[in-house]
C-alpha cells in the first residue's frame, strides 16, 4: 500500500507539470490548430528568468510573477513577429516555424542565463508529509494545486468570458466568427499570452523538485504533446487527464515493471489508445488539418 | 556550379523538368569534387548526400501522399544499426548486413504503419513519434546488442580484400547513391502511383470516388520512405565507422522534417536544398560561437515566413511574380 | 521541376561552398591545437566548463609568451553533443585546419566517434571523457585525463567494504555516463566481495526517481546505495533520497563532484560521499600535497574569470591542454609525432586530476589513489581519512 501510494504521488507530481503544458498546447491549438513547438521553452522561462531574478535578491514571488510576464512577452512576440505574418500557411509550415523559435529562444537563453543546471528553494520547506508510510513534498501540493487552479481558470475564461466565447468560436469556425465580428488575430494573440503564462507558471512551481536549465524545454514539449494527444488534441480536460495519466504511468511503469523503459511504456499506452480512439480519451474535433 | 547549371545543354526546353532535375543533381555532385579544396568539404557534402537521400524519401510520404512522420529517424536507426550489429554479433558481412537491415526497416514500416495509418493529422504525427522514441529507447537501452548511449563500432566494409576508406571514395559512394534514389523518386512521382499519391494529397474524399485505395496508397509511401531512411542509416554508419543512438533520436526524426518543409514540400530539388541548408549552415555558422543555436532558429524562422511553399517552390514563385 | 528552379540551386550550392570556404584563411606562425566540445546540447554543463578553461588558459600562455615562442591558437568546434557532427568537426580540424593535436570530446560517444579520424592522420587526441574503453585497448594516438569510470567503483567499493557493508542497491542513470559506470561496476564488484542487490536506472531528462528509490529502499538487505550519474540527475535522486527518508549511506560518482551537486541537492546532500579528483577540496588539502598549487591556482582563476563554482570537468580540460603544452616543450618540435611520443613518456605531470605517469600500455597515467574520497558536511565537501 505504502509503495503504490509512493508511486501515485510520484506520477501524480509529474504528471501535474505534463498536464500543465498540455493545457498550454491545447489553448494555442484551439485558437489557431497550430502545435506550439515552443510550448516547453516557456517553462524554461519561467523557471531560469526565476531562478536568476532570485539570485539577484529579488523577492520570489516577485521574481516569479516577474518570470511569467517575461514569457507572457514572448509568447506575444512569437505570435506578433512569426506567427501573424505567415498568416494563412499551412500548419506543417506553421509548426517548423514554432521549432524555429523553440531553436532561437534556447540559444538566446544560454547566453542570457547560462549552461548549468539550477534549483529554486521548495515554496513551503522540505520537510516530507507522511500518509500512510509514502511520503510527499510540500512542492508537490503546489504543482497539483497549480494545475488544478489553471484546469478551473481556464474553463471559467472558455465558458464564462466574452473573450473566452471568443476563442472557442475562433476555434469552431474562423470564417463564421471573423463575419460575427470577432478580431481572431487578437483572439490568437491571447491565446499565445495566455498559453505562455501557464507554461511560465509550469516552470516556476515545479523547478524546486524538477530543477530547470536552458535546454528543459525540448523534454517538456515532447511529453506535453504526447499527453495532449493521448487526451485528445483541444480538449482542456484532455490535456489534464492525458497529463496525470501520463505520469501515473511512467511512475507506475518505473516501479512495478521496469525502469529502464520507462518512458516506453508511455507511449505505448499512447499508441494503445489511439489504437482504440483515434481522436485521444476526450478528442472530438476533427483534426485533419496537417 | 554556376557554370555546370549554365552549360547543361540548351535543348533542355524540350526535356521534361524530372530529367532536368536529375541531371541536375548528377552535374552537381560529379562537378563538387573538383572545386573543393580539402576532403573536409567531402565529407560535409557526403553528408548532405546522405541526409538528403532518407529526405527524398520523407519527401515522397509528405510532399505527395501529406502525411508527417515525427518518427522517420527510427528507420535511419534500423538501417545504421544493422550493418553495426550483423557483422559484430552475427557475423554477417556489411553490405547483407545492410540489405537485410533495408528489408528489416521495410518490414517494420509495413507491419507499423497499418494500424498508425488510420490515424489522421497531429494524431498520425505523435503515433509516429512514440514508434520512433520505441525504437530509439531499444537502441539506448539494449546495451550488450548496441553498445547502449555511447553507441558502437562499425566494421569497414571490405570488398574483395579492398578497404572501403577515405573522404572521396565515400563521397562516390554516397553520391551515386543520391543519384539513384533521386531518379527513383521521379519516376515513382510521375507513376500512376504518384498521381494516385498526389490526388490523395489534395482530397482524400474525392480520390476514394475515383477508386483510389488511399490506406493501401500511404502504407506504399510510408514504406517506400522508410527504404530510403535505412538505405542513408546504413552508409552513413559504414562511412563513420561508428554509430550512437542519436541517428535514431527525436531530435533527429524533427530535423529530417524541417529539411523537407524548408526545401519545399513536394519538390525533390527542394529535399536536397533543405537537406544541405541544414547540414552545411551550421558548418558556416561556427564563427558565430555562442550564438549558433539562436541564429539558426532565426533564419528557420524566416525562411518559413517569407517563403512558405518552401525554398525551392518559394524562390520559383517569387522569380515567376517578378517577370509578370 | 522547372529548370529555374535548377539554376537556382546551383546559386544556392555554390554560395553554401563559398560561406564554408571563407573560414580556411591560415597563419603560418602559431601553434594549431584543435578542440571539438559538447559546448551546447545536453552535456553543455560539462563542455561549457571545459571550453571556458581551454579559452583562459590559451590566452595565459600566449600572454605569457606561448610556447616553443610561438603563441597557440585554438580552433574550437561546439558539437552539441552529437557524436555525427563531432566526427565532421573532427575531419575538419584535421583536414582544413591542420592541427597539431586535439584537446576535446567531451562524452565517451563524441570521443568514440572521433578517434578513427586521428588514428589515421596520426595526430594525437587527448580526450576529456570517462569511459575506460577510450584507452582500453590503447590506441597509439589516444589518451585522456579523467579516471576512468573503473576506478570510480573500486574506489567506491573498497570504501564500502571498509565500513564493513556487502549488500548494495544500485541506481544508475541511462545516459553514457551512468551506464559505462554501472557496466564497470558490475563487472569489479566480485573483487571486494560485494553484491548488488538492487539495480534500477533512470533516464537522463527524469524530474522525479522516487518510485525507483522505493524499490531500492524495499530490495531484501540493502545496506548502502551507489547512484552513477552526472548532471541533474544524481542530485534529484539525493533529495528524493532524503524525502523517501532511506538513511543508508550514499554514495555518488566523480560525475557530480563540484559544488554546484551540493547547491542543487541542497541539505539532503549532508553525508553523501563521492570519490573525487583533488580539486573539489583544494584549499583542505595539506599543505605538503603536491597538487594543492596547482588545484587552489586553477580555482581560484576559473571562478574569478567565470563567477561559477569550479567543475572537475574543467579541471579534466586544464590538464589535456598542460599535459600537451608540456609534451611540445619536452620534444621541442610540433610535428604530431614527436608530440605523440612526448606525451607518451609524461612522468610526474601534476595536473588537477592527480600526477600523471604515462607509458606504451597507460595512456592515462593515473591510478586509483589519485581519487579521493570526500563526503559532504555542513554543505561543503570534506575529506574522508579511512577507507581505500
């Protein structure tokens, strides 16, 4: 028992950090049906522009909030300098300039920051909590809360906000809301705002257990996007489902099978569903658009 | 080069742009050697060949039949690691080694791509990537069969007591191997397979109407690219005499795409100019020190912006709106 | 195809062959010293420090009148930690730039990769990676500097065994390093009368080993744990170590010997022990250690020229770039050859990772007692007096 809760802890921490850049790819997704490459370097961001604002005696939650207004302005950058002016390319060709930037931003950050690897102190102490014989660090209770906090948030912005309603109906019909009046390239540019600050807000929670360096985008986008497609693509509860079933079962994988392919079992889970279901647990949309 | 493009012969009004476009490519690589001053510039362009080879083949699955693959590095990793592990663990010679890690590759890509062909889009694109994490973990992990993270050793091959070494011999080797893979692309493209592949491209609707067996036609393509992949995996490896698991590596499968999205979809002069841009760029980006990485995610920036369709289809377009 | 698009590739071929060619501009007088590191790309923590020493210290020497009186000139690649490019930047160094010697390869797969190019130019290679394959079988033009990973375990196991413990649970990375670690290991562990009763790993990029540490915790009599590692991992493992609240004793690998380890482990690190080249604790050594001036100098130099603590890594490329320097000096003449030999004959060379004696069948010249074995105390490495 102590052993399976262990594990759940474990996947459940992980897994909050994976479902958190889902959310951010799902957003971006819905708004423009482009995959964000550079989704997992805002997490970069959001963790090293903290960290070094922090080594420089800026309070941490200031340094954090400042962190994630430096990746809101890339994010807002992105889409006004490479994303608006291809307006209307294809998404293949969308996607390589996504890569492009993902490219261009870790190279900028190593120089900016530096090569190393670095860690922020946990938000309330190290000291682990024991339940039932399994033992769990504060910080985790900040990166599922965080998600659950994003998770609310978001839904509340799609379903209950004008804008919100905006960028669903961006996502269901661009012609048909462009001729209602709605500004989609705004629409677009808010999904990048808003996709880059959960990603910022990913990366400042999670660098006291995960640690964070220049390159910890490349693996966040990667496992981002599988568990946005393992939830099904634009769904925001996809990507927390397919996020927490992700980790679960790396950590479950790691301890009661192997840990050595580990990360095989993943996707093969992922290939076993979309197996099953072609569009992910909770995709409806059609999606052939690539 | 200039020159070669400028004397090719003047009745090529005639010819059809396919056979311009391999003499093209064929000029080129006979015309290189004689104007590089050191075999380093050999081996860079032995490289391209090689790159521009699995490129051509990835061409053909998105270009004509619209499909992406995350995962195309896998196949180059099949292809790499047989001719490493035949002659050292089974002690099957290279070149066997190397048709039967070509036949492997295609087996898998069949035997792989029926379920993930039903798949659509993005869906099709992370099925992929995780067949090619697979592939690429059994690579890192299995280390008595591969030499695991650091890779392994490849046998020179020897052909009746002759080693096969040295910048140029490969240069040859790789060359003539691009030429091949090139004319063989055009003529699947101008095949009733081609056409079939491309109407499948523009509506896979309308060409079911018209009776074309879309599943059955990307499965072709889908194994037809993987051919290619594991033929290029296999030189490349038998050149370096040495091969790690980062051939198969996501990164890797990414690179392969970006070649062919920044070339130009659907144009096989396009695959070589993506496949050259990206390995010769970095090259010519050394000066550049630390900022590299940044550089070249910039220019890829705006290549894509400015010339969307691609370089070669880009350029061709731009040229064509000037003369207006 | 339309035949424009012919002619313009052309253009665009022949403007790609000029872009290269404008980097072959030679001077006939300094000393050519190659160098391809992971400088970017996952093993950038260990090719940053590595670059930044071999930059600082060419500049010294030259400013301090070079050598043989001629200056040398680096020749530096990035490879990104990607073992095709680095063979492409090896042929480069050899065939374009005209080396005399390389300083570089950063990871054993780079330095795999790399070798056959300088075995058949016949220019020596000093290679700054771990793995023991790179000298084992030596390889004429081959050498290193970092212990090799062998030597990490037995220096491991005898201090294991002089504490009087025999069951041992392991976890190890995935990446080269860990793996080539763990290989070895398992392979010297009979010889101090040692088992391993766990053996679980973990992937480069992982954020969280818990579930691997709890089947550790778990395995029938474990008594003490040794993690092969470098770079982020170790130090997660340390504090879900401490999280997990496993209280044996724990042991990581030279990998993480800097103080950056103690930083990101924070105070779960209290204890841990490692073995370690002599830098790491260069101000504690005694004053009658042969390498103290030269460890305390290079520290000192290096975290005032860069504000970052100072690595082993670094210290592995400060001595290829001295043991090459000094071998020129010794054979007074740069041709590839003589230098091969001088480095070959290096006896007494004090370097950072220990004295260095070389010879036909030791292209690395060092010996297990060059390690030592540090623990960590009040958040800063101690050295520990028992043990192998």
């Amino acid at each position: 028992m102590a052993e399976f809760l262990q594990f759940a802890f474990s996947g459940l921490t992980v897994g909050a950090v994976y479902a958190l850049v889902a959310l951010g790819f799902t957003l971006i997704y819905n708004a423009s049906d482009v995959v964000n490459f550079a989704q997992g370097d805002f997490v970069m961001i959001g963790g090293m522009s903290t960290v070094f604002l922090y080594a420089t005696g800026v309070p941490l939650p200031l340094a954090a909030i400042i962190a994630i207004l430096t990746a809101v302005i890339v994010g807002l950058l992105l889409h006004r300098l490479a994303i608006e002016p291809a307006r209307g390319a294809s998404p293949v060709t969308l996607i390589i300039i996504t890569i492009g930037a993902s490219m261009f931003i870790r190279g900028v950050a190593q120089i900016v920051f530096d090569k190393q690897f670095h860690q922020l102190p946990a938000f309330s102490g190290d000291r682990p909590i024991e339940i039932l014989g399994a033992t769990l660090l504060p910080q985790s209770l900040w990166v599922l809360g965080g998600g659950l906090a994003v998770f609310v948030a978001l839904w509340l912005f799609l379903e209950r906000t004008l804008i919100g309603k905006a960028v669903l109906a961006t996502a269901a019909n661009r012609l048909g809301a462009r001729l209602v009046g709605i500004n989609t390239a705004v629409i677009l540019a808010i999904a990048f705002g808003v996709s880059a600050s959960i990603g910022a807000l990913a990366g400042v929670l999670a660098t006291p257990i995960t640690l964070t360096r220049f390159d910890l985008g490349t693996i966040m986008t990667l496992k981002g996007f599988a568990a946005a497609m393992l939830g099904g693509m634009g769904s925001p509860l996809g990507a927390v489902v397919g996020g927490l079933l992700l980790g679960l079962i790396e950590a479950f994988g790691a301890g009661y099978i192997s840990s050595v392919y580990k990360d095989g079992f993943s996707f093969i889970a992922i290939l076993v569903v979309l197996f099953v279901m072609p569009r992910g647990l909770f995709g409806g949309r059609s999606v052939e658009r690539v | 080069m200039t020159d070669a493009a400028a004397t090719s012969p003047p009745s090529r009004r005639t010819w059809s742009p396919r056979l311009v476009s391999l003499v093209f490519v064929t000029v080129v690589v006979a015309v290189l050697p004689l104007v590089f001053p050191s075999n380093y510039y050999l081996r860079v362009a032995s490289l391209v060949w090689t790159s521009g080879l699995a490129v051509v083949g990835l061409n053909l699955l998105m270009g004509l039949a619209g499909q992406v693959s995350l995962g195309h590095a896998a196949f180059l990793g099949i292809g790499a690691y047989a001719v490493a592990i035949g002659p050292t663990h089974l002690g099957v010679p290279p070149i066997p080694s190397a048709l039967a890690g070509i036949a492997l590759s295609a087996l898998v890509a069949w035997i792989v791509g029926k379920p993930i062909f039903r798949l659509k889009g993005y869906y099709l694109a992370v099925a992929t990537l995780g067949f090619g994490l697979l592939l690429a973990l059994v690579l890192t992990s299995e280390s008595a069969w591969t030499g695991g993270p650091d890779g392994m050793p490849v046998e020179r091959v020897e052909l009746f007591g002759w080693r096969v070494t040295g910048a140029l011999t490969w240069y040859w080797i790789t060359g003539v191997a691009l030429i091949i893979g090139v004319a063989l692309a055009l003529n699947l493209e101008a095949s009733p397979t081609g056409r079939a592949l491309r109407a499948l491209h523009d509506s896979e609707v309308a060409a079911s109407v018209v009776g074309v067996d879309a599943a059955r036609l990307k499965l072709t393509a889908f194994v037809v690219a993987a051919v290619y992949a594991a033929t290029s995996g296999a030189l490349l490896a038998l050149m370096n005499g040495f091969v790690t698991p980062d051939t198969a590596s996501f990164m890797h499968s990414v690179e392969f795409v970006t070649m062919v999205v920044i070339g130009g979809m659907g144009s096989v002069v396009g695959a070589l100019v993506g496949a050259a841009i990206l390995v010769a760029l970095p090259q010519a980006l050394t000066v550049l020190q630390e900022y590299e990485t940044a550089v070249l995610g910039l220019l890829i920036m705006v290549f894509m912006i400015f010339l969307r369709q691609g370089i070669v289809p880009g350029l061709i377009g731009l040229f064509r709106g000037m003369r207006r | 195809m339309s035949k424009l698009a012919s002619r313009l590739l052309g253009l665009g071929v022949s403007a790609l062959a000029v872009a290269g060619l404008a980097g072959a501009a030679l001077a006939a007088d300094p000393i050519k010293i190659g160098s391809v590191l992971s400088a970017t790309g996952p093993a950038a923590f260990l090719g940053d420090p590595e670059k930044r020493t071999l930059e600082m210290y060419v500049e010294r020497i030259n400013s301090a009148g070079g050598v043989l009186g001629r200056p040398l000139e680096l020749v530096l690649y990035d490879d990104g930690g990607d073992a095709n490019k680095a063979r492409t930047f090896a042929t480069r160094l050899i065939e374009d730039d005209e080396v005399v010697a390389m300083v570089g390869g950063t990871t054993t797969g780079t330095t795999m990769a790399m070798m056959p190019v300088f075995e058949d130019a016949s220019v020596p290679f000093i290679s700054l990676a771990g793995a023991v394959e790179i000298i084992e079988p030596v390889r004429e033009y081959v050498f290193k500097t970092p212990h090799t990973d062998r030597m990490a375990c037995e220096k491991i196991f005898a201090d294991i065994k002089a504490r009087g413990f025999t069951k041992v649970g392991l976890i190890s990375g995935t990446d080269g390093f860990g793996k080539s670690m763990r290989a070895q290991c398992m392979a010297v562990v009979g010889n101090f009368g040692i088992e391993i009763v766990a053996d679980e790993s973990y992937g480069p990029t992982d954020s969280d080993m818990t579930p691997q540490l709890t089947k550790v915790k778990n395995a029938a009599g474990v008594q003490t744990v040794v993690n092969p590692g470098f770079g982020q991992g170790p130090a997660i493992v340390t504090r879900n170590y401490a999280q997990l609240g496993i209280g044996l004793p724990l042991y990581q690998s030279h990998g993480v010997a800097s103080k950056s380890f103690i930083d990101l482990a924070g105070p779960a690190a209290e204890g841990v022990r490692l073995p370690s080249p002599a830098l790491a604790v260069a101000e504690k050594l005694p004053d009658t250690d042969q390498q103290k001036p030269v460890v305390v100098e290079y520290k000192k130099l290096y975290e005032e020229k860069t504000g970052q603590p100072v690595s082993t890594f670094g210290g592995y490329a400060y001595d290829g770039l001295h043991l090459l320097v000094a071998a020129i000096q010794k054979a007074n003449s740069t041709e590839p050859d003589a230098i091969r030999d001088a480095l070959e004959a290096t006896a007494g060379f004090v370097g950072t990772s220990g004295v260095f004696t070389m010879s036909p069948t030791d292209h690395l010249g060092l010996k297990v007692d060059s390690f030592r074995m540090l623990e960590i105390k009040d958040g800063d490495w101690t050295l520990v007096e028992t043990g192998g």
